[in-house]
C-alpha cells in the first residue's frame, strides 16, 4: 500500500523551508559547469523535460517555465500604452527576452546577466526556452552587472524586469532587492508610464513575509504598487510578482478588451496569458494581502533580504 | 555554497510523479494508527505545523489548510442563494464543516466518512482544524460508505461538498470520481439552484489532463461546469475543484458585492476567502482552460480514474 | 532503466556524512517519545523489522543488531578466564544484556541507561530484542547517570561494556569516551584480568580516525588495547570496537579451542559468533591499523570527540 | 536536536532494498554518458572523491575503492604460487588491472569489458583508480563481450576474475552468474592450480541469501570453494566474494609468511591488505557461514539471479 515506483536514480533536492523539499528526478545532465559565479546544472527530468539549475536552486524547466515567465513579462507590457524599451535584469534562459518579443511595439530589449557561461550554454541546450530570442535583432545583450548598467544608464526604460535569482545569504544579488536599487530603478524609467516589474519570492505561508517586505519596500519608492501570483508548480511554491509604477494600473481589467489587446499588438503565441488569466493573477488570495497589510520591515542595504538556500529567512 | 541546514531527521515523500517528491521534515508523532482503511499518520512540521497524513499522502497541515478548505467551501456557499441542507463526502479533519457552519443560512450539515478511527483522531489532535465543528447541533456525523448515503438520500441537497482523496489505484474513493456517480448525486440534489463542488485533482502540468477530464465528465451531467484552483503549496502542486450546477454561476461577480453578502450570511473569520480572492479563483490561468477544451476523455466506472500513488496517471 | 520500486512513505534519514546518508523506510510507528533526555522512535522497517531510532540516529534493528551486539559482547567475554560481575554502560534494548546472560559464569550484570522511557519501551516492544534478559534475577537495572555509577562503585567488575550512544555534540555521553573517563573505569575493574569493551565508532574511510584517536585514548590508560570491527549493514558503516586490559588478548585464538569453550562454558544460541569469527574479527583490515598508527590525537575532557550529528566530526 | 548541514544539492539514491537507501551527495559532475549499454556518470562527492556510478548503481570511489578492489584481487593472487595469466571480467575502471599488475609473476592480463566509453571515461576522469595500469605493456585491453571471449579462450589462465556490476534484472550481466558459465570458466582454467574469484554480492543480513546461493552454485562445479566478505562502506553493505579452485585454499594462513610473500613477489604499495587482513578475510562471520550451509538454491540460466535494482531479488 505504500512507497511508489519512482524513475529516477539521481535527484536535486531543491531546500524550501528546513523542513521542505522540493525533490525532482534527473534523467540526463545535459551541461555541467562551475562558472566564475555559480555552479550551473542543465538537466533532463521525467516530468518536466529539460530544466537549468543554478547552485541548487531550480530556475525554470521546459514543462512549466510558461507559468512563470509569462506572469513575469505580459501584465507589465499590457498594463503599459506603448512599451518600446525593455531592460531584463538577469533572465539567463532567454525566456523573458522571448516574451517581451511577443509584442510589436517593442524596440529595444537590453539583457543583462553576469553569467556569460550560463547564458552561451541555455543559448546551446534550451532553444525551447529562447525560442531563438537571443537572434533577435532589437536585444542587446550585455554579461555584465547589473549595477553598473543601472548606474550608466539614462531615463529610457519603458518597462524593467528584474528576473534576478533568489536573494540568498552570500549570493550576488541580494542588494538588488533593496529600497536603495528600487530608487535606482526609478531614476532611469522614461516617464510616469513605465512599470517596474519584479519576480518577488515565494508566496507559501511559510514564506509570504519575503514577499510582503519587498511590497512595502516597493511602496515607500513607487506611488502605485501591486503584488500578484503564478502557479509555478516545480518551485514547491506559488511565485509572488509585484507591480510598481507612479501610474495606476487596473486591476479590473475586462478580459474580452484585454483580449483584443493582446490580437492587436502582439504576435501571440501564448500558452496561459489572456484577458481572463490577468482578471484573475490581480485579484489575489487574501492570505496575501493580509500579510502585505501588516507586514512592516522593508528591505534595505543595511538590512537585506535572506531567503533560505544556505541560510535562514530574515 | 551547496547543502542546506535541515531541520528533521524523519521524512514523509509525498510521490507527485515518478520524477517529482515534496518531501515533509516531521518533528513529532502525534498519533498513528493502520485504521481498517488506511495507515493513518498525525505529524507535527516544522514549516506548517500539526499534519494529517493517509496511506502516506498528505491530506491537510494546520499552516495552510485554509488555502484548500475555503477554496472548496465558498466558491459554491456563495454562488447559492440560501443554503440550508448541506452533504460532505469525506472531510475527515472536520476543517470543511468547519468553513460549512460560517454561514448563517445552514441548518443541517451531513458529514460522511468512512474512517471513524481518524474522524476520532482529528477530533482529538487537531483542534485547530475542526474549531469545534463535531459539537455543532447541526451536523449529522455519518461514519459509513458514502455510496450508501448517496443511494438513500432524497432530493433534499442543496451543496453537495466532495472532499474525498485521490483516486489513487485500489483506493476506496475512484469510483466516487466517475459519471455514475455524479448522476446519483445529480439526484439527490434539492432543485437547479443546488450546487455540487468538488476537489479535482492537482492542476500542475505534468497532471492536469486528471483534472480535465473529470471536467468533461461533469459536463456529462451538468448543464454548467465551472474550473478554479488554489494555491495549496504543501500538495506539492495547485489544486483544481469544480462547481457544478443546473443554473449558471457568474465568474465575474462584483468583489465589493461578495463581501457585502459575506458579511451579512456569514460569521466571518475567513482567512483568504473575500470578494477580490472569489475574482480571482474564478478567472483561471489560461493552460487549464486549453486542458479542459482538448481532453476528450471522461471517467466511468468502467474506465475509472488512477492517479499516481502506487500506480500510474491514467 | 533507472529508478526503483520503493515501499515505504516515510523515511528516517542517517546522516553520516554531510554527503552521505543511509536513509530507512518505515513501515510501521509502533511508540514514539519525546523523553526528557532525547527523541525516541521504535519502528518496523521493511527489511530489518523493528528498530529503536534514539534523536533520529539508528541504535538497533531486529534483523541484524545481533552482529553488532554479539561482537561487543563475546570477544571480551570469552577472553577473560571467568567473567562473573559485569557492568553495562548504556543498552537500553537489553540486547547487550541478553548477550552477558548467555554466559554461566555470570553472576551479576549492573546496566546502567539514563533514559527509563526508553528502557520500558523496548522492554513492551522489542521482547525479540531483550528476550527476557530484564527479568533476569542477576540484572540490576539502574536508570541513571553512568558517572554516578562509576564514582561509587568499587573495584569489583570483571567486564565494562560501554554500549552508549555516538559521543554527538550537545548530546550527553561525550564525557564518557575521554582519557579521564577511561581512568576513571580502569579504577573500578576487579583485576589484572578484567576487560573493558567499548563501542568505538565507524571505521569507514571517511570517519576511521574517530575510532584511531579513541584507541590512542585508551592506550594511554590500559596496557593492551585491541581494535576490531563488526559489519553493522544498517549503520551505513561498518561498526569499530575496542578491547583494553592489563592482561594481553590473544588475537589469533585457535577456533576449535573457542567453540569448545562456547559449548562448556555458554547456552549457545550465537547467531554470529564462533570461534572462526572471533578469529576474523581480531584481524583487522590494514586501513584500520595504519590510521590507529598515524593518529596522534587523543579525547579528554578538554577535548573531547564530537561525531557528524548535528555538528562535524573532530 | 534534528536534522543536519548537509553538504550537497544534487544526490544519487542507490536502492539497496525497497526500503533501504544510500545517497551519496555528489559535488561536481565531471563527465556524463548515455553509452549503447548504460548512463554513466563520473562524479566528485564530498566524502569519498570521485566516484564511478553506472545506471545508478555506485560501482566505486576513490576515498574506499582500494577495500573493494584489494580484496578481490590479493586473496586469489596470494593463494596461487604463481600467476602469470590473469584474464579480468568487467573492471572498467583499471582499479582490479592496477592491483594485479602489483604482482611481479604476471605476463598476461586480459580486461575485457564491454562498454569502451565507461573505459575510456575512467582512463581519462579516473587516473587516480587506474593509476596507469592500461598503459602497462602486459594488458591486453579487449572492448567486447565477456562471452565470447570464454568461449574463444584456451585453458591458460591461472587467475579468473569476475568484477563484473550486478545481476540486476535485464542487466547485460546476469547470465554471467549462472552455473554454466562457472563451467565455461573452469574449461578455460590452466591447471588444478587455478583460481577462479567473482565479486559475490552484497552480504547484508536482507540479501546475504544472494552470496549463498552464488557459493551454492560455484559448488556444483568446483571442489573447493571459499567465501569472503570486505567492509565496502560506501555500498550500503559489506560485500561478499568467493574463491574457487580444484586445490584447497588455506583459511588459517600464517600472516608472517603472508607479509613475506608479498614483499618478495609484488612491488608492494597495498593500502589495506597484508597477512592479518587476509587471515580476518577467510574467516567470516558465522551468519555468512549459516546462510550458506542452509539455502538449497542454485543460479542457472533457466533460473538466473535477479538482484535489486529495478526489480526484486530473487
């Protein structure tokens, strides 16, 4: 009556909580690197077809990856009257890129990863993830950091993504969760129309307070702030998405307008956006907003965030 | 930069696929037992707390029960004008009666399962789940076969509430999941306003066509079929539930409206549930409405549901 | 090709090794504790039966505790001329004491274990464990502390067998496996004659030099000192052990010699242990003897040993 | 108290019974195959260094290889006056190659194996096991199968040893533990002298009934027939081998003349095994003895082993 028959031999244990694991099968490893800044796995699972992993922690798989990038990438861009200048902070698989891509209007996409290896090989073992973004010839792709192309930068961005891997203890990205880097965001957006959007953590019980801090240290920089989910089933966790512009956004949206948004301006191809997927990704559980309204730490260079990997949640 | 610091020396796999396992750190044992139906398992976590667990598949934890209880209590309690008579098949936690009494309009609420050692079990250990939902002069506790009842109930229902576990291979419950069934229970309900809801599968990629087709076999039956979901992190997955009625119920409802009936009917206390969470849950991600609109297959009794357990996903 | 059908659904990780784990299915709870010394579980396995699990660390299985508690028990028995007093540090199962009884000559067993949770729990529910030995008239059983014991008893023992649990960090016998504690039991040994047998840790590869540094302890104490080892499957290591005496042990016993002694001087029922085993054991692998060769450390009070449990090995 | 810090993200479950689980926690991926007979993968553990892992199964790591490998070898070598041809069954990586060349009597080794990709991965990633071995002029290295070149062999060889992985169910490999290829084998011996060793399957107290029955049926075919074990830590188990031969073998070798052999007829260099080793070696624990004076069964090609992997032991 118990146990199960399992297909796998080697696993990757993705660490939620110290109490949590995510546990996937591997059925191949199809790259393995240790990079000048992390250890990069692109593996084959039996679920979920080809996935990258980075020091552990499980980025996007090919069975499910939709989910997350594109509740990363469209309810900025539809929310947004003309998007034409696209920053991506981080989004090594070329998956955001493909995304924003969708959409005519676009002009120019810079991408900006530190991880040059990682980039060259989801450029080599994932097209079904970059779906040939990287060709495109509106990207401009820069392995570098972040910061300074922040730093560099003029007021020229419609929308910025920050597709940036999780704020974990003594990893490389922490500060760019931080109230300091979202004032930096702000300074280089075009004009009141343009959206920040980030990947904003876990919203498990467990772990919404990460996602509740980076809502209210959003909010003391950014007028219009919004928080909202995807259902990204191989994190072991929803994913938390947040909003941030000095513009109102609806989020009543009519799906049968949005809908006809999305025929008009984009090229389509979508596997789980539409009008009636973004009715209901803004309009989120109340466990959530709970936790936003009375959750008072906010995040700053001083006092960043810890997710759990090696460390413990603050 | 590897590894984690982990919290438990005993571990629950939960086998999602065989490529997938959400693996729960236990830190105490509250109460097990091999009950005439099942191997019966009351946990405490670290990350959710006290836990109830069948045949090793993880069935509720206090830290997010709530997620999945008002997800399948509410949708339906408030898309019904006035609900008295209320069924529950399964719900041996007592948490669904428990969501089923906040509402003023119920006058008897008949909970059926047929494992009286972990009804008693729940009763005892888990407090924080039932509230006191056994003690209610309304609730008629029936520790017996569902298909019994069912079979010699009149048309008196006006929600019939499924909460049974997962069709799993040589289970007690796949027949519960099939078009014979729904018809019967079709019968018993007390007019077009009644409502029946129930837990429908995970809603995960890698499993979603489990969920579709026990849409389409509803749809056999029922002239309105609606799909949502909620994010119920420790199933290691999202979790569908489908309504099913003769009249229509709006999936766009008013979110200020919703919470206007929700604080005249009820007694509040919802922890997620309101107006803007009912908008949300009823406007779903775009892939499992694609699921729902190309599975052809239904459920019978001759071709019956097997989800992964023991087995494999059919 | 790869997988494997698994049949359990919880599982009791050891962790050996910050990279090596011996992970066990259970398939039964039959009591667990929370005592004020430590967290007890006895389970049932699928392949070795029951077994006590003491703070997540396996002590013993029915299906082969016999290998490790035959060989603590019988080379220093059967080494010394007439063993009649007998003192057992630690042995909560009675396993070890049912070994001692074996003996004829023995005339007084003295067991002392902290934990009397843990002593009447294996006492109900391994009797396949203790067979009996507690109510043996010769036993007396003290539940308290071995320093106790050891300060207020005088010269009278013919054997010690320390059959404590792994000196972990925090954990409450680390004391008890240093110089001054090994001082401290050569104080209490009847005579010249007199043997102490201690459970001394893995000799895999990766931990052999605990077991090299607790001989190099003892052989600043004892005269002659013994190491030998035993294949205890269920540890995810090989078992060490170590003999010390004033009086030289012959290592290459003649095995027809042994058996005859096993015959006169025993009520048989070995399930391992004869004289072509003892002669196997007493000559140990070359790994063994060249790390106790190299080792220069020893363990006192100062510095004592801490195995991998929750810490690191030193 | 619980848990642990646990070294690694990505671990390789080795399935020793439905219930009983190594996991290794790996550190870095050096090479990954899926050659025309198994998945290969070459890896860094924190424990152990690199290891060799076929469809799953750990085959052996650099930190414990030389107790699997010295042990195998030596025995056979030791117990002949003078081996010159020496033909290797499996073996692929040089380590079995390595050890034979230690012997200054060697002319001739033959390896066959059949899978030139794990060879030539081992030659490459593994320097440390080979040592150079395949590149010693006396090595005549043959890529194919191990049938063929039995059935093509001359009665030369003094030395046959089988290092050949598991018999796992549909394995290329278990056809090779059966009585008629033990007969084929003998054919091909040189004289009364020669000996034949295999690697005889875990000892455990689950699987010792394995061994047995292997013993059993090298019984059919040869006079004398010898069963040993080694600690193999890394396995999960201690690990049987047995000897078979026409001339009896002596169990109570005198270690003196043991040491004395091996200075004079091998270059030396042993990291574990030496007359004291050898002596312990030959003789065993009495369950081992037990198990195989009572199981009846014998291997054919009719009834051949199937030992755990993907299905059940038989």
């Amino acid at each position: 009556m118990a146990g199960a028959h399992l297909g796998a031999d080697v696993w990757l244990s993705e660490y939620i909580t110290p109490y949590d694991m995510y546990v996937h099968g591997l059925t191949k490893i199809l790259a393995y690197k240790k990079t000048p800044y992390q250890e990069m796995y692109i593996v084959e699972t039996g679920a979920y077809g080809k996935a990258l992993v980075l020091d552990g922690k499980w980025q996007s798989s090919v069975g499910d990856e939709f989910i997350y990038h594109e509740a990363l990438v469209h309810p900025a861009m539809v929310s947004h009257p003309n998007p034409e200048n696209v920053l991506i902070l981080g989004g090594g698989e070329g998956a955001t890129t493909r995304e924003v891509f969708r959409w005519h209007s676009v002009k120019k996409a810079m991408m900006v990863d530190i991880d040059g290896d990682v980039v060259e090989a989801c450029r080599q073992y994932l097209p079904e993830m970059h779906q040939g973004s990287f060709d495109d010839p509106r990207l401009q792709l820069v392995i570098g950091d972040a910061f300074e192309v922040i730093d560099n930068s003029s007021a020229e961005w419609d929308i910025i993504i920050s597709d940036l891997s999780d704020p974990i203890e003594e990893g490389p990205s922490f500060q760019l969760f931080t109230k300091e880097y979202f004032e930096r965001l702000k300074r280089i957006l075009r004009n009141d129309n343009s959206i920040v959007v980030i990947q904003a953590g876990p919203v498990s019980p467990a772990d919404v307070h990460l996602h509740a801090r980076l809502f209210n240290t959003l909010k003391t920089v950014f007028s219009h702030v919004y928080s909202y989910f995807a259902p990204t089933c191989t994190y072991g966790s929803p994913w938390g998405f947040i909003l941030a512009s000095q513009t109102p956004i609806n989020t009543r949206p009519d799906p049968e307008q949005i809908d006809k948004i999305l025929q008009e301006k984009t090229k389509g191809g979508f596997r789980t956006f539409d009008g009636i997927a973004l009715l209901g990704m803004l309009n989120t559980p109340g466990y959530i907003r709970k936790k936003i309204a009375t959750e008072t730490q906010i995040y700053t260079l001083d006092n960043p965030p810890v997710f759990f990997g090696q460390g413990v949640n603050k």
